[in-house]
C-alpha cells in the first residue's frame, strides 16, 4: 500500500468511545425492534408487515457493507479507476433484483430461498443443493465483512483485530435474538443512515472548502501542465470489463441476506 502509515490520527480513547457508542446504539436499535417471536413468520419474515421505505433503508444498509464502504475504496486507490466497475456493477445488480426477482419472491409465500426453490421447482434435492449454496455464499461473504472490522477497530483504536469480530458477531447475535426480521430490519435502517451520515458529512464540508478557495485550477497558470496518472490512460479490455459487469450482475442477484428482505413485504408490489 505504498507504505502508507495505517495507524490512526484520532485519539484511540475517542475512537474506542465512538466504537462502543455505534455498538450500543445499535443494540438499542435493535431493542426497539423487540416483539416477542410466537410463530415462525414472526421471526424470518417479520410478520410480512415491513414497510417499503424500511426495508429500502435495510437494503441500503446492507449494500453499503464493509466490503463497499472500506473495499471498494481500497480497490479504487490501488487500482486506479479502473475498480469503479465493482460498485457499477452490483448497483446494477440490485436495479435487475427489484425489477425480476422482488415480486416473484414475496409472491411465493416462501420463507427461505431453499422453499422458494423447492415450491418452484417441485424437488427436494433442489432444496438441498441451495441450502448448500446458500451457507457457502454466507460464509464467502460474512468472513470478509469479520475481516474489515477487524481492521477498523485494530486501526482506529490499537485493540487486538479479534476484538471487531467477535463485537460485531456479538451485535448480530443480540439483535436477531431481540426480535428476528424485525429487529434486523431496523439494525441495517439505522446503519444505513449513520453510514450515508458518514458519507455525505465529509463530501459536504469538502465542498464548502473547494468552494471558498476558488476553482481548484486556478492556479495552474499558462505554463501549468497537469499531470495525468498512467492508470487513467492505460486500456482497459472490453472483455475483461464485461466480465466483471456480468460476474457482480448474477452475483449480487444471488446474495441471500439480500433476497430474504423481500419476504418481510406486505405484498409484491411493496417488494
């Protein structure tokens, strides 16, 4: 990483104290989810009663996840511009989600994508197959997720890295146990925004800077050149691009904690 420093400038006590504050609200968060769990729709699906704009919340939090909050940012800073396909390429994925497979799946009456193979294909081994596929894919997803809260809280506050996963798997825990769907549904809405938070804060008062010192080119000058890194110039394949594209399509059609949601609707047009 061009032997960039990766330790924090934030005082670790202050960080530490932000860490445990994100932790305990959203425990919180999750607490006010609470509804006792009599039946098995209570649990996975919420009672079917989530609103449209929670569930868009939900899914908003879930899509701006470690692996695109903090990698798609690493991706882009060590290989150039050419790692903005990723986030094209899932949001794209999520457009064809909510246009194909939404409505179909809240439609099935299904509580699982196993069942929802199984009512469409009429097979048992179908059923098998995906419930293996669908804890493969968990797994392949959650370990990085555990490996970027490792590396956020090791670098902000000098703790062990074990301590971020074993806090995070400790939030998951006692959210799903305080309410299921519900619970979960308005854990990931509130991520979302202190993550958009996160987001547009920094872009806004960067904005009012840029803003207050004047065109960023200005000083150039007649003689100035401005360089152009080689990455922005260098070819990128057509092949290699569409490759990407249509892997992160298919890939982001077949997330499972991403599927799930859409059962949690009231009906297919709300999915």
């Amino acid at each position: 990483m061009n032997g960039a420093s990766t330790e924090s400038t934030l005082p670790p006590a202050l960080a530490a104290a932000a860490v445990i504050g994100v932790a305990v609200a959203t425990v919180l968060v999750g607490i006010h989810g609470l509804r006792i769990s009599r039946t098995t729709s209570d649990f996975y699906v919420a009672s079917r009663t989530v609103r449209p704009w929670w569930n868009a919340s939900a899914i908003g939090g879930e899509y701006l996840s470690a692996a695109s909050f903090l990698g798609v940012a690493g991706l882009i800073m060590v290989n150039g511009f050419h790692a903005l396909w990723y986030p094209v390429g899932y949001t794209a994925g999520f457009l064809m989600l909510l246009l194909f497979v939404a409505a179909p799946l809240r439609r099935s009456g299904a509580y699982t994508i196993p069942d929802f193979a199984a009512a469409r294909l009429g097979s048992v081994p179908a059923r098998r197959v995906t419930s293996i596929l669908v804890v493969l894919i968990a797994w392949l997803y959650i370990v990085p997720q555990l490996q970027g809260a490792a590396l956020a809280v090791g670098i902000t506050t000098g703790l062990p890295g074990w301590v971020g996963s074993v806090a995070v798997v400790a939030v998951v825990v006692a959210s799903v146990m305080f309410g299921g769907m519900r619970s979960i549904t308005f854990v990931q809405a509130f991520q979302f925004w202190l993550k958009l938070a996160a987001l547009a804060l920094p872009a806004a008062f960067l904005a009012l800077w840029i803003a207050g010192r004047g065109a960023p080119s200005g000083g150039l000058g007649s003689a100035g050149t401005l360089a152009v890194p080689e990455s922005l110039t260098a070819p990128d394949g057509v092949y290699r691009t569409a490759s990407i594209m249509v892997a992160l399509l298919f890939g982001t059609l077949g997330l499972p904690h991403v599927l799930v949601r859409f059962y949690a609707n009231p009906d297919g047009p709300s999915a």
